[in-house]
C-alpha cells in the first residue's frame, strides 16, 4: 500500500487549460473518489496518476517518490477502465494473469495469484470461458481481478460500472467497497454518479472546472456543502434553491417568508436559500403551495409543488415524504422547512453563510 500525492498540478490541451494547479493528498489505505459533471477533469487526473498523460506542472508522488517521470509500467499501480479492455480470444485465467506473463513470472505463482484473485471476486467457475461468454458485471469482476493479481500499491478506477444497468450498479459498488475493505489497498476511483460517490468513499474530492471545490468525508459535504455547486452535485434528489433577501431572520422569496435558525446575513442580503428534498414536511399550515406531480416510490413518495405566483416568479420544489401521501395533484399542501436543515449562500458568490 502507498499514499499519493498530488501538488499544484496543472494540465493544458493547446490553449484550453483543464486542471488548475490541483493539490491534494491520499493517504495510505484510502479509498478517494473524485466527482464532477463530465469535462471536470478528474479522468484526465487519474489517467496523468497512471501515466497516461503527461504532467503540464507539479508534482505527482506514490509513496512518497515523485512519479513525473517513470514510465506507467513502473509505477505500481493498477487500472481498471470503464470498457473492461478484456482480450476476446483469452480465457478469464489467461486475461487475469496476462501482466504478470509479461513480467515472466513463474507458472505456480501465476496459477496462485489468479486462483486467489478469483476466490474473492466469485470466478472460480468462470475460469475457462471467453469474456463474450459472461455478463457485464463478470467482465467486470475479470477486469477487477486482472488487477488485485499485480498486487499494486494503488487502485485506479475510471468510472467502471457506467456501463451496467442501475441494479448491477448497485451489486457492483458493494463488490467494490467489500474488496477495498478487505484489500485495504489505496484506491483513486473516478465517477460523474455522487451516489456511488457517496456510498464508496472515505473521502470525497468534489471536482468542477478543473478545481477541487470541496474535499471532506461523504456526510460532511452532505450537511455542510461549502458553496451552491456542491450543494446542488451532492444529494439525490438535489437540493431545492432559490433567491431571496434576508431580513429580520427569515428569507423573503417566492411570494413567501422561508424561516432561517442560527444562520446570518447582513440585512437585506441577496441570498440563496437551500433545503433539501427530505428536509421539507407538509404541515397543516405553514408556505402555501399547490402539488403539481405525485410520484409513489413505496416506502417513499417524491412530490413535486409550485410555490409562489408563476408569474411573478414562482418555483417548482421537490420534496421527499416518508411512507405514502394521500394527496393528489392539484391540492393545496403547507410546507415546513426543518430548520436545523437550512442552508444559505451568498447570491452573488456562492459561498456558504
């Protein structure tokens, strides 16, 4: 196992400058992810991190040993991409063990690492079969254990299960953090879903524009985001927003007055208020609004409401009620903000107040 670090990196393709002097440092046995909508740059990170890409400024270090400029077979470190890249005429024993052919390892110890990689991933059977004879979620798994055989100082994942239906997703990110766990291998993992974001990491990079907007564990960018693009990227559904002016303790907006508790901003500030989906209750007085869209989910119902008048403004919210709702589209509804759950930012920059 091994820390990476990563100091003022910078990246350019021509003119356009994709990474801006990008520092961040993981530790020994961690599990990052880094997110953010596509053209963030975070695949190009990673893939500089393989050696993949070169370097346009600073320094990128495995274990304390600067990595700028040793060869991508020389770094240790494992990939595992999105396409699966299996050899279609090789067996899953034969694709597995095919790195460490060509680093002309002995047969035996060939036969024990892949014997051992497919234990764990549950390819004991599948060993003698062609990729074009298995699923999509066991291609993956191959892809997988091709690399716990090199048996690297890091883990690198680019967006690997974007190409599974959402139930396998979901089998696959607790596959994925069942063998980090049990590995306890650094591991750099790459994805635009903050779900898997959020259910994977340890720590979370949250990527936007070539910059890291907010770096912390999965529940701290979840209550406390730092500004309104991590806000809005992190929680699913996301998080309702609209602007408003503060005074005398509440938000004035949408026709309404919106409650704030223990949070401040200059009087008559421009500000943005924000509350999340399962943070809003219907009470039987409160924000008047009218249910435009029921949504029935079983144990929870999405419900989508107008505030305010459409004319002068009004907003569609979302709000995620425990149980089932018994009211139906076209009724007036009451809404209750949790006030312990409210955020605000500044309308102009963004920032967290």
């Amino acid at each position: 196992m091994a820390s990476v670090s990563f100091s003022r990196i910078e990246k350019s393709f021509g003119a356009t400058k994709v990474l801006h002097g990008i520092s961040l440092h993981i530790a020994d046995g961690e599990f990052m992810v880094l997110v953010g909508p596509s053209g963030c740059g975070k695949s190009t990170l990673l893939r500089m991190l393989a050696g993949l890409e070169d370097i346009g400024a600073g320094e990128i270090a495995i274990d304390g040993r600067v990595v700028n400029e040793v060869d991508s077979k020389d770094r240790d470190i494992a990939m595992v991409f999105q396409s699966y890249a299996l050899y279609p005429h090789l067996t899953v024993a034969d694709n597995m063990g095919f790195s460490l052919r060509l680093r002309s390892e002995r047969k035996e110890l060939i036969q024990s690492r892949v014997a051992d990689a497919a234990k764990i991933l549950n390819l004991g059977s599948y060993l003698h079969r062609y990729p074009r004879e298995l699923s999509g979620g066991q291609r993956q798994r191959v892809a997988m254990g091709r690399a716990i055989v090199r048996d690297p100082k890091v883990f690198l994942f680019d967006e690997p299960l974007s190409n599974l239906d959402a139930k396998l997703r979901v089998a696959m990110r607790a596959e994925i953090k069942a063998l980090h766990q049990r590995l306890k291998t650094t591991t750099v993992y790459v994805t635009h879903d903050q779900v898997e974001a959020m259910t994977m990491a340890d720590r979370i990079a949250v990527m936007n524009e070539g910059r890291i907007e907010q770096l912390g564990e999965p529940l701290e960018l979840y209550d406390r985001p730092a500004n309104l693009f991590v806000a809005q990227f992190i929680g699913s559904p996301a998080m309702n927003v609209f602007e408003g002016l503060y005074r005398n303790d509440f938000v004035e907006a949408l026709g309404a007055r919106w409650p704030v508790s223990g949070l401040r901003a200059a009087e008559g500030q421009r500000v943005k208020y924000g509350i999340r989906p399962e943070h809003v209750d219907l009470a039987a007085a409160g924000i008047a609004a009218e249910v435009v869209v029921v949504e029935p989910m079983g144990a929870e119902t999405e419900l989508l409401v107008k505030v305010g008048n459409p004319a002068a403004g009004g907003q569609t919210l979302t709000l995620v009620a425990h149980g089932r709702s018994s009211i139906g589209p076209g009724e007036r509804a009451f809404l209750a903000p949790r006030l312990e759950h409210v955020h605000l930012f500044d309308a102009a920059t963004g920032a967290r107040l």
